[in-house]
C-alpha cells in the first residue's frame, strides 16, 4: 500500500471520517488545509443508484459554474467559414480543418476540449480511436457540436463543464480550485449538484444519491449530506 504524505496525514487530521457533513461545513474544512505548490482542485464525486449497463440511465450533461473552473482551458475547434472568426474572437487557440485532423493523428494534443460545427462531424470522426478514450470527442449532449461556435467556446472559456456518468454509476466533476472563497466553492458545487439532480433518468427507480463525497487533489474525502 502506497504510504500517506505528510501533507495528506495532516490533513486528515481535520477530517472526521464518521461525519456527514453539510457542504458549507465541508467547505469549512478544507479551507483550513494548508496549501502546497500548486492551487490544487477541488471534485465532487457522486455514487448513483443508476444501472450502468443500461445506456437510458447514463447521467450525461453540462453545467455552467457561476464562477467558472479557475483553470485556464485551451479549446481546438474543427469550422470553416464565417464560423473560423467567431472562434478566433470568443478566444478559441486552435483553429482549423482538415489540417486539424492530420495534425491530431500525428500525435499532438495541445488542447483540453474541441469544439466542432456540424458539418465537420464527418472529418472529426476520423479521430474517434484517439479522442474518445481521453474524453475529449465533441457531442452535442456536451455542447461541443455546435452551429453558434462563438457561444460555444465563450461557455467553456467561463465555465461550461460536462457532467457524464461512468461504467461504476459513478460521476466525477472537478467544480472549483482550493484559492477560491468559500462563497464561491459553495455556489459552483451547490450547482453542479442541482445540475446532477435535474439529470436523473426517468427510468432510475429508488434511492438516487447514493452518496457524495467532496476532495481536493491531495486530501481526503468528506462524506457530504445527500438530502440537499
């Protein structure tokens, strides 16, 4: 088993493992853990009473942090046209086509999202092998296929994330950074809880949240009240 870090061990000092803790308490506690060399994020993690195997019960979506990620996000974007300046102006880094296809298949990954028109879906499927296992492959669930691409990267730039459920029923949202305030870890994972909520399949039967857990990078979890 792995050893424990200093920093980790004292750090779970502050945490009572038999607590449930509300998310302002919880907040409360990780606020007071020392910082180290890097601003450090801050997840949410949720376990789903969803069946995994069925794809009508995937939780898949996006959400819009009220104070964004606290990241600095590079977006690749697959246009032509008209629609190449409305991303170059709502900041996009990489723009192209054809030329951005070749590029990818040769290995290179500068990039945290892509963003695709429509009509570029047909080239952008060519990267499926290599976009897909990262995550990073556009879908129109995530709002990374779309018409109005100036919207789509303006979103993401200020805190458009997407929310999707994994093989377990698990789900795992990265919602805010350790030097935000308080105020505004609160209200980013008061959203994407309520986002997470406003996701549940119709056919999901019986307990829906299962159970929450709230982390920073290095640190350990603190059980969050499910009732919200």
């Amino acid at each position: 088993m792995k050893k424990k870090s200093k920093r980790f061990r004292k750090r779970a000092e502050l945490v009572d493992v038999d607590k449930t803790y509300s998310l302002s308490e919880a907040v409360d506690v990780i606020k007071k853990f020392e910082t180290g060399k890097f601003d450090e994020s801050i997840e949410l993690n949720f376990q789903l009473g969803v069946d995994p195997a069925k794809a009508e019960e995937s939780v898949r979506g996006t959400v819009q942090l009220p104070h964004g990620t606290g990241k600095a996000v590079k977006v690749a974007v697959f246009c032509k046209g008209d629609s190449v300046k409305a991303a170059e102006e709502a900041g996009a880094e990489y723009v192209g086509a054809e030329d951005l296809v070749t590029k990818i298949q040769g290995g290179w990954f500068d990039f945290d999202v892509v963003v695709a028109h429509p009509e570029m879906m047909k080239e952008v499927s060519k990267l499926g092998r290599v976009l897909g296992p990262k995550g990073m492959m556009p879908s129109p669930k995530a709002g990374t296929v779309a018409t109005d691409i100036g919207r789509a990267v303006q979103e993401i730039k200020k805190g458009k994330i997407e929310i999707k459920s994994d093989k377990t029923g698990g789900l795992h949202v990265s919602c805010a950074k350790l030097t935000f305030s308080e105020t505004a870890i609160v209200e980013n994972a008061q959203t994407v809880i309520k986002s997470v909520l406003d996701h549940r399949p119709s056919s999901s039967k019986g307990e829906y949240l299962k159970g929450i857990t709230l982390c920073v990078t290095q640190g350990p979890g603190l059980r969050l009240e499910t009732v919200v």
